[in-house]
C-alpha cells in the first residue's frame, strides 16, 4: 500500500526556491483501516473491502472523521515567510520552524514571475539584507535587525499532522481563493499525500476535493 516509516524522504520543488518533504508518514491507508474495523469488529474478506469500507468512510455524512486521524505525517517545508504565516493558522496540528532569533536569515527570498517592477522589488529585498546586515554587524541583535526583512524571505519549518486535519488544510488552501503560492504548496503535498495513502487520497479526490476545484 503507502509510504511507511523509514522510506527515503522525498522532496518536490515549490516556487523559486521553496520545497515540500515527506520526512515520516505514520500508518498509512491501514490505520485508517484499522480505526474502521475496531468499531465494527469486522474483518475484510479481500483487499478490496478495504477500499469499499475507505470510500464509504470518505461520503459518509456526518463524518467518521476519526478513523482517518490514526495516519500521522511528518512534512518538512521551505516557502516564503507570508505562506508559513497562513500555514500556522491551521491549528490542529504541530509546527517548529528556523528561528531568527538564533539563526541568521539567509539572503533567500521569494522572487515572483511575471509581475511588473521585478527589479524594484529586487533592489528592495537586497537593500533589507543589506541593512539587515550592517546592523548585526554593528551589534544589533539578529532577533531585531529581522525586524526589517521582508515577507518574501523563506523560512523553514516541520509540520507533524494526521490526514484528517491534513485534507482540511488540502481543502482550504487547493481551494481557487486561496492565495496561488499556497495552493502551489497544497498541490505539492497532495501529490506525496497520494503515494503515501493512495487509497484515502483517492476517495479524498473524487468525494471531497471534486467539490471545490
Ligand atoms: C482563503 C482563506 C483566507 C483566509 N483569510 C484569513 C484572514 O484574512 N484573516 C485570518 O485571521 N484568517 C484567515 N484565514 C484563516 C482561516 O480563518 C482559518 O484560521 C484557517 O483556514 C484554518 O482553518 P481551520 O480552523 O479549519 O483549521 P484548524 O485550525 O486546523 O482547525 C481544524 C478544525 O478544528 C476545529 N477547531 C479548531 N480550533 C477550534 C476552536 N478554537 N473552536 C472550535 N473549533 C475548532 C474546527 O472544526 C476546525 O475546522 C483564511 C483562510 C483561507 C483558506
């Protein structure tokens, strides 16, 4: 079925110079199974009852939403600091992200295409470093020259999150009103979230996600 623990990490690029890892993927399609199956105290007489029983967990109304938090992820991200900050508003679930405070920022931001005064926006970003820079060079503590960067400086974080809260934040921000950043980071996730849980990601697709794109 899925990804497991251990699996090699896989990384897929996002924007300029951001990425999305799967680091750890707990469970998988059979926790899911498996938090279905205690309540029921039944048992599959082939591979796919299990992938009845996933799809009928996915429509039912109102939700079993439980069953679907015993898969647990480990994602690891780098992207502009205003996509972490609308990330972190996503409650359930843990964050801990690069401290500025402690480290200094590297001289990485986000550059978009096709808009117009790219060089201005350019020259700005670099000018930010640059003072940021003299500051702590001047003895300024890092924690305070980052007061002047901009939003577009990556940052990175780890998110640990179960697939229930997982397809909510897939929801929200795959949605067209989301900003198009984010929803480049959603897509990217989704696309791991569909190896490492194929047959939930699935049912997700076609009964949940069909329904807002
Ligand atoms: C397009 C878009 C625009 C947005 N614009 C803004 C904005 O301008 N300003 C802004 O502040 N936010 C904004 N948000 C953030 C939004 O309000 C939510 O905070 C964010 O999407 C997280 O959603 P959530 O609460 O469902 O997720 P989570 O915080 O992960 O919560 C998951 C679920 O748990 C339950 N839950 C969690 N905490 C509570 C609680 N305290 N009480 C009751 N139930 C709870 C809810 O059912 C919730 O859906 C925006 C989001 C989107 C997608």
């Amino acid at each position: 079925m899925g990804l497991l623990w251990g699996d090699i990490m896989k990384r897929i690029p996002v924007l300029d110079k951001g990425w999305v890892q799967l680091e750890e993927c707990m469970g998988g399609d059979e926790a899911v199974i498996r938090g279905a199956r205690i309540c029921y105290q039944s048992h599959a007489q082939s591979p796919e009852d299990d992938v009845r029983l996933i799809r009928r967990l996915m429509k039912s109304e109102p939700k079993h939403n439980t069953v679907f938090e015993h898969a647990v992820f480990r994602w690891g991200v780098k992207c502009p600091i205003f996509v972490a900050r609308q990330w972190m508003r996503h409650r359930i679930g843990s964050f801990n992200e690069k401290s500025l405070r402690y480290c200094a920022a590297s001289r990485e931001y986000y550059v978009p295409v096709d808009e117009l005064h790219t060089d201005e926006y350019i020259r700005h970003m670099e000018a930010g470093f640059d003072l940021y820079e003299k500051l702590i060079a001047a003895g300024w503590k890092k924690e305070r020259a980052r007061a002047v960067l901009g939003l577009g400086v990556y940052t990175e974080f780890i998110w640990t999150v179960n697939a229930w809260s997982l397809m909510n934040w897939l929801t929200k921000r795959i949605h067209p009103s989301a900003q198009w950043e984010h929803r480049q980071y959603a897509l990217g996730v989704l696309q791991l979230y569909e190896e490492a849980m194929p047959i939930t990601a699935q049912a997700f697709k076609e009964f949940v996600l069909k329904q807002v794109v």
